[in-house]
C-alpha cells in the first residue's frame, strides 16, 4: 500500500487518486495471491483450513474493524496527513510482524535442537 497511500496523501487530483486506488487493488490483489500460496507450501494439511479461515478472517473482518476505528480520525486530522501516515505505518508494521515471525520460527527450531 505504500506506492498507493503515498499518490493519496500527495495528490489534489481526481486522476491520481483513480491510479492510486488502482495500485492498491492490484497490490491488495497480489498479496493475497502470494499470502494464499505461502500457506499452502508451509502450512501442515491437517490445520491447512484453520489457517485459510484466519486469513479470510483477517482480510474481511480486520479491514472492515480497522475502517470503523480510523474513520473518526479522518474528522479531526487532514486525510493527506492520514494516508501519509498510513504509508509509512502499514510497511512498519509489516516488517515488525516478519521480525517477529523469524525470531520465533529460530527460537521454535532452536528448541528441536
């Protein structure tokens, strides 16, 4: 979302803000895609369904939730201010979370040892 929350909080533009909600489709698209296919590799067939719900789950309900949390903000605060924010925080967010992954997929496969 970075490319497209970026055009948001820097354009005045109808047409820029058409090719932004364009990137995030096909970058929302792609990720789910990728996301899908990684948990079908890695992830055992006996919790394979658990796994596809929870991302089902979190692409349905995570989005709608987060929406419902930030929109009072876009009251208060400039939504360039607010996608600018959002471009920054999401790719944060999104390392952190790999981080995080790999310091416990190492502690997990160090236990094993």
């Amino acid at each position: 979302y970075l490319p497209a929350y970026g055009m948001f909080a820097i354009t005045a533009s109808l047409q820029v803000a058409i090719a932004a909600a364009f990137v995030a489709g096909i970058s929302h698209s792609a990720v789910s895609i990728l996301l899908t296919s990684a948990a079908q590799e890695r992830v055992a067939d006996d919790v394979l369904g658990r796994v596809m719900g929870v991302i089902s789950l979190v692409a349905r309900g995570a989005h709608a939730s987060g929406l419902l949390l930030i929109s009072p903000l876009f009251a208060i605060i400039a939504p360039a201010s607010m996608f600018a924010a959002a471009a920054v925080s999401i790719p944060l967010l999104g390392v952190a979370g790999a981080v995080v992954a790999q310091l416990l997929e190492n502690r997990a496969g160090s236990r094993l040892n």
